[in-house]
C-alpha cells in the first residue's frame, strides 16, 4: 500500500534513546494480509479481548533478501463498532547482546479505507527509537511498552509493527546503526508476546511539559584489574524549561560486571539486570546523582592482556524534547594481572661430614619474598649417585622411589616459608678405595611468575669418611616422675632428659622405657614412641648434637587394681638410652619412682527410720527401724549411728545393743564389720509414751537419727526423722463418745456428727487436732446436758479453711469435774 505523508509513533524493543516522530511519504507496508482479516477480532462498547501470542516473530531483518516485506507485519486486525481514542499496549520479547541489534520498530495503523491513522500524541509514552545497541552477552528481556494513543475508525482497522530499517534513510540522524551500518547478517527479530487495547475518553497534549533532560556518565578508575571494584557515576540534568515527569533510567550492566554497593539512589530491584531507576519528578535546573561500586571478580579468566566492558545508560521520559543526549555510556578496561614473586630456596645437610652407613638429614626451606602469593610451585631434588633416601620426614615427594625427587607444592603468601626434610644414607657396604668423598646435592625450584632465578638454586655437600672413623660421644639419661604420691586412678608426669657431653654427635639413637606393672600410658606430649600401646615404649632419634639435650615427656596413671585397700604400693619405672658409639653407659639408665596411696573407698549410706505406729496411747510401747543401705559401688569398712530421742520417751529391746545406751539422749552405734553394696542393716528396739497425769493435748514425739561413713559420696540421705503422737488414756471412751462415720467426706456437704452422752451436766470441750497434735479446729465449750449431746464439723479449719485429707483426732475434754482432763479421744479419716 502507499501511506500519504503520515505520523507514526516508533515503539521501542530496547530501553529508550530518542523521542522522535517520523513523517512517512509514501512507504509501500505489506499489512492487509487478508488472512488476519478473516477472522478479525470484535470490539464491543469499548472492549477489545487482550491478545497474547505464543511468541511469534513478527519482524525478522535478517532474511530481506528472501523475505523483503519482514521488516513490517500486520499483527492484528480489529471490527471496530464503537469509533474513538485507543490506547495501544505491547508485551515484547527482544534479544540484547552482540548477536542482535537494531531492533527498533514504531506502530502503524490503517482503517478499512486503507488510510493510515495519525496517532493523536506523536510524542506521548516511551515510544522511542533505538540508536545505539549495548555490547553485551547475548540475553533476553521481556518488556511492556505504550505504543500510543490512535483514533480508531468504525469498521476495519490493522496494526502493525514497522522495523525503523523502512524509514532510516528519511531519518539518517536517527540511522546510527552498530558498526556504522544496518547489519543483515546478524538476527535481528521482534517477538509480540501480548497486545492490548484500551479505550480513552481524550487524547493526551504535549503541552502538558516542554524540557530536556542530560544524561552524563563516568567510571572510575577506567583501568582495573579483576577483583578490583571502581565506581560509575551517573547525572541526571533538567535543562528545562518545564519540570519533568515520570523518569525512567536503565543502565545495561555489560557481562561479568557485578554490582557491589550503591552509595546514592539505589535501583528499584538491586539484584535486576539490566538496573532501572524511577524518579518522580525533576525540577527545572535540578540534578540527580547515582552511584554504585562494581567488580570484574578475579575468578573470570581473562585469556587476553586487556578486556573493554561497555556500560549504557539511558533516560526515558515522556515530553523529553531532546534524545541527543539521553544516552550516556562508560567504558572500563579489565587488565589481565600477572603476579610477581621472589622465591628463595635454601638447603643444608646435618651432620655434613659422616661415615659410610651412618644415617644425615637434608633440611630445604622455600620462602616466598613476595609480594604476590605464588602458585604451581615444582621442587626438584637431583640425588648424587649412591646416596638413598630413608625417611621423608615432612611432605612425601611424587615418586618416593624415583633418583630424581620432585614435590608440587601448595601455594606460598608472601612471607610464607616451608619446609622439606628427609634423611638418607650412603651404604657402607659400597667399596671406596679413597680416605674420603664428597657428594654434592643440588635442588631447584621452578614457578610460572617468579621474578627472580638467580636464588632458586641451592645445593648441600655430605663429605663421607671412608676409614670409618669412630665417632666419640657420652649420652647421658635422667629421669623424674611428677608428683611422685599419687592416689590411686590420679594421672602423673614422667620426664625424661637425653644430653649430649659430646665431643661428637650422637646418630641412631634409641631410648626404651620399661613400663612397671599396673602403670599405663595416658598422653605422649612431646615424641611418640614407636609402638604406643606396648608394655615396653621405644623411641628412635636420628642424631643429637654435642652439648645438644632431647626431653621426652609423657603422663601416666596408676590403673586401680589396689582396690580400696590400706596398702602403699612402691613402683619403680626403669628406661635406658644406647647408641653404637656411645663411651659411657653407666649415665645411661635412669629410674624414677611412684607412690601409689590407695583410694578412699566410693560408698553411699542412706539411712530410713520407720515407727511401728503413728498414734500411741500414754503408758503404751511401740518400736521404731533404723535401716541401713550401702547404695555401693563399694563395700563401707565401717560406720557408725546416732539417735538422739526426746526428753520422757523411754527405750529398750535394743535388737543391737547401742555403746551409749541412754547417755544425754542420743543413742550410738559403731559398726565395724564391712557392709558390702546393696546389703542392709537393721537396727529395732521399743518406745514406750510417758504417763503424764495432766495429759490435756495429744503429745507429738520426734526422734531423728543419722548415720556417719568417713568417706560417705553423699552426705543428703544419711539422715531420718520418725515421729508418733502420744495420746492420754481413754476411759469407756466408746461408751458415751460416738462418730457417725469413721471416713468423713466433708465435699458430700454432709457434716461430721459427734454424738455425746453424759450422766451430769457438766461443761466440756470439743476439738479436732491433726495427726500430730496441732489444734484445728474448736468445736464447742459448752455446758452440756444429761443424756445424748450432738455436735457438727464440717470439715472446716478456725481460720475457715478447707482441712487437706489425712487422719485427723476427735478429742472430748471435762473442763469442770476432771480439770481440763481428756477423757475420750477418737480418729476419723478425711477424704476430700
């Protein structure tokens, strides 16, 4: 079709860069496909259904040449019943990265008239076209964008999506296409996922605002090197006129670039890519700050020496009359960073002059002088002819058998140092017709970074004496234990001492210590011997120094097999040193003696005391129970137990009898006989209640007693009390005093029914006491008449409180004729 000269409104598939509206003159767009138009969709009374693909590429650049009309596709085609202002909305898929670019488009609608429709706000909403493309990895992006406001005709109508491809040689200002021209070989497509259509009473102005807004952005430094953070800095300016609207910024994190903090203004979601910003209104003349830190991290491997990370921002506004300079981009360059380091690799050997068959040590140390950390470090120690090694004392090399040893070695900090040590051996068995040979070992260590060779290089000289010259020293061995009395089960401290008198070094020594009987090893705090569980430790040193000393120290423990015993046991704990050329073996062996006093016996006594009766008239006998438990673990060698018991009370029966009978009221047992665990021991005898003549109160009696162990582990159960409430006599007392029930349930609301019968009238007193002997309630003093006299209790303390269940005492008192006398006493059981 052939479009008149015309307005569109361009809609962008990218972050916006330029407000434009382009005058179309005549451009031929393949958009009445009769096939959308079969079926077109209906609007009803301003309604048309939201449209949603699946997606479908509507536009696609990259095959003109087969496919000349892609670069504009009709997508939609609408029965308008009710003609007016439409708002158009779009959902789009797009593509960023270097793989596709310019991949702007704008809006195009025609009526059934084949006449393009003029959008009624050629400036309103982000519908922008995209100039430059970010360089960045290939991703996609879903965006929603307002394509404008049209006034849509009754009847037929179409939309389409035009590529700015069709107009860019109209619009060259706006044609700055990636690498200087519009690349067809590259995918360039637009995907529709959603399309809506809203209806609007007016259409929006343009005279609502009139500014420019300067977008400026700066990073900081622009060289790094991976791990190190720098800043961007963006500004946002308001060269007004007018004050602006609903502003939207987007930068476009390049890939590997991460953020770390943000300082000023941070993004509506932190974690996005690409960042967006949202600002309400900017004054005329007023500037916005945004900055944030960010990292190319150090575990991206850069191959190349130097790496250019692209970051574009731009802003988006609605009446912006300016898009020149609405886009603002920052370049950083990544510098691949080459460690430096000084390695410095020294060796010795001791002793440095031996005898064939005499064993030496080669000591390497590797130090990184920094600064940087080292990595991949290679030692390699090339081993003369006829020299072997017998133990690596540190890091084992690769290959332990290999005549060429090497380690790889774990990376090294600056100032970091290692050691590697291992011994060897020239054989005596090898024929050597000189007195004397040398034999020289060299070492060197290899890194990839290391900025200095000259002290990678190290190499030790063993001289061999082939007269086998003898060696003179004089090994000396002391020895200590510490403490030396222990308990039983106590953990002690043998130290033993190896000095060197010299004159010479002393090589293959051995020192063994003779375990006593019962003795046993708890911790090794400097060597370990070579075999730690045997009866006999031995330990090998490889040499020692003249004048050099070798402490050896362990703990140990006496293994309880004295039991709780009264024996002192004497232990004698015996070691010697021997080397092949030691001068003098009297100083040689060494002792060191242990006392082991034995443990105090582990025992628990518990003690219970029980009354054969609670409740006892005056003048009756009832007996009392000492129990006695050994609760173990151990037997009790022996005890003792004390009663002491009221004034008045008196005892006998004894069924053991006690070596203080009655002497100031307390009773003594001593018990020298073992009571093993779990057994027991009674001890019972008899009580009698004392006669008192003016017994008016029940009398409660408490007898405590408790028994002594020397070494008793739990001194809270060795105690126990008894007691029994002593009762004056009764006299009939059934026949004139009566309960109507022996179990009294005061919750039934039932009271207690005391029935009194008298012969005279007198004047008594009622009263209800607990078990032992404590007033709880006065019933009655009263003047009570010839015949039956009843009384109530219900249950009630005097202070009006509810009496707990237990057994309670009825007590009847003649307070006239018998002077205060009880005369009857009764028990009744309360149940609540």
């Amino acid at each position: 079709m052939t479009v008149p000269t015309s307005k569109c409104i361009p809609i962008l598939l990218r972050p916006t860069i330029a407000i434009l509206c382009f005058l179309l003159t005549h451009l031929s767009f393949d958009v009445l496909a009769q096939d959308i138009c079969e079926n077109p969709v209906e609007e009803v009374n301003g309604f048309v259904p939201p449209q949603e693909y699946s997606p479908e590429v509507v536009i696609r650049i990259d095959r003109l040449s087969k496919f000349p009309n892609r670069d504009s596709a009709a997508v939609l085609c609408i029965n308008i019943n009710t003609p007016g202002l439409y708002r158009i909305k779009t959902t789009i898929e797009y593509s960023l990265g270097t793989e596709q670019n310019n991949e702007s488009f704008f809006m195009h609608v025609t009526n059934s008239s084949n006449k393009v429709i003029d959008p009624c706000n050629p400036n309103l909403g982000p519908h922008r076209v995209i100039v430059p493309d970010p360089t960045q990895a290939n991703n996609k992006t879903i965006i929603e964008r307002d394509a404008g406001v049209f006034p849509f005709t009754q009847g037929i109508n179409i939309i389409s999506f035009v590529h700015y491809y069709r107009i860019h040689d109209r619009k060259p200002e706006y044609g700055k296409f990636v690498n200087g021209k519009f690349d067809t070989t590259k995918i360039e497509s637009v995907k529709l996922l959603k399309l809506i259509l809203e209806p609007l009473p007016t259409c929006p102005t343009r005279t609502l605002s009139n500014y420019d807004l300067r977008l400026t952005k700066s990073v900081s430094p622009a060289l790094v090197s991976p791990g190190q953070e720098f800043n961007y800095s963006m500004q946002i300016a308001n060269l007004g006129p007018d004050k602006a609207l609903n502003i939207n910024l987007t930068d476009l994190l390049p890939d590997s670039i991460f953020p770390k903090s943000f300082t000023m203004n941070p993004p509506v979601d932190l974690t996005a890519r690409p960042l967006e910003w949202r600002f309400a209104a900017l004054d005329s003349g007023e500037v916005v700050h945004i900055e944030f830190s960010a990292i190319f991290p150090d575990s991206f491997d850069v191959s190349a020496d130097s790496l250019l990370r692209i970051n574009t921002s731009f802003i988006d506004a609605d009446f912006d009359t300016n898009t020149q300079n609405d886009t603002a981009l920052a370049v950083v360059t990544i510098k691949k960073q080459t460690p430096a380091y000084d390695l410095v690799l020294t060796k010795k050997v001791n002793p440095s002059t031996i005898v064939a068959g005499e064993i030496f040590t080669y000591s390497l140390q590797i130090r990184n002088n920094g600064p940087d950390t080292a990595n991949n470090i290679r030692l390699t120690d090339i081993l003369p002819d006829s020299i072997y090694p017998v133990n690596f004392i540190t890091d084992m090399p690769i290959d332990p058998t290999a005549r060429i040893l090497k380690w790889q070695l774990k990376p090294l900090a600056f100032g970091e140092v290692v050691h590697i040590e291992f011994s060897a051996i020239f054989p005596d068995s090898f024929d050597i017709s000189a007195d004397s040979l040398q034999k020289s070992n060299t070492s060197y260590i290899d890194a990839d970074f290391d900025t200095n060779t000259q002290n990678d290089t190290a190499l030790a000289v063993v001289t061999i004496n082939t007269k086998k010259q003898t060696p003179v020293y004089d090994l000396g061995l002391t020895k200590n234990a510490s403490p030396s009395t222990i308990v039983a089960g106590e953990i002690f401290t043998y130290s033993l001492q190896i000095r060197n008198n010299g004159p010479d070094t002393a090589n293959n020594i051995r020192l063994t210590d003779l375990l006593p009987d019962s003795i046993y090893p708890v911790n090794f705090i400097t060597d370990m011997p070579i075999d730690p569980t045997a009866r006999i430790l031995n330990w090998d040193l490889t040499s020692l120094d003249s004048g050099a000393i070798k402490n050896i120290e362990f703990t140990a423990t006496f293994m309880d097999s004295l039991g709780s015993t009264t024996r002192t046991s004497e232990f004698i704990n015996t070691s010697f040193v021997g080397a092949r050329f030691d001068q003098n073996t009297k100083n040689d062996t060494a002792r060191a003696q242990i006392s082991v006093l034995p443990r105090p016996p582990n025992y628990d006594l518990i003690l219970t005391k029980a009354v054969s009766r609670d409740t006892v008239v005056q003048g009756q006998t009832f007996s009392y129970t000492l129990e006695i438990t050994n609760n173990g673990p151990e037997a009790v060698p022996g005890f003792s137990v004390w009663d002491a018991f009221p004034d008045g009370l008196s005892l006998s029966d004894f069924s053991l009898q006690p070596i203080d009978a009655f002497a100031a009221d307390t009773l003594r047992w001593q018990i020298e006989q073992p009571l093993l665990p779990g057994e027991k021991i009674a001890i019972v005898y008899t009580g009698l209640c004392p006669v008192v003549s003016n017994f008016t109160n029940p009398q409660t009696q408490i007898n405590t007693a408790r028994v002594i162990g020397e070494n008793d582990s739990d001194p809270t159960n060795n105690s126990a009390t008894a007691s029994v409430v002593c009762l004056p006599p009764t006299d009939a007392c059934d026949e004139f005093v009566n309960l109507d029930r022996s179990l009294f349930k005061p919750d039934d609301q039932i009271p207690l029914a005391i029935t009194v019968e008298l012969d005279v009238i007198t004047d008594i007193s009622l009263d209800i006491f607990d078990i032992a002997g404590y007033p709880i309630k006065r019933i009655s003093t009263t003047n009570a008449t010839v015949g039956l006299n009843t009384f109530f209790w219900d249950g009630q303390t005097n202070e009006g409180l509810k009496a707990g269940s237990g057994v309670y005492i009825v007590v009847v008192r003649d307070k006239v004729i018998s002077g205060q006398i009880l005369e009857c006493i009764k028990k009744v059981l309360v149940v609540r």
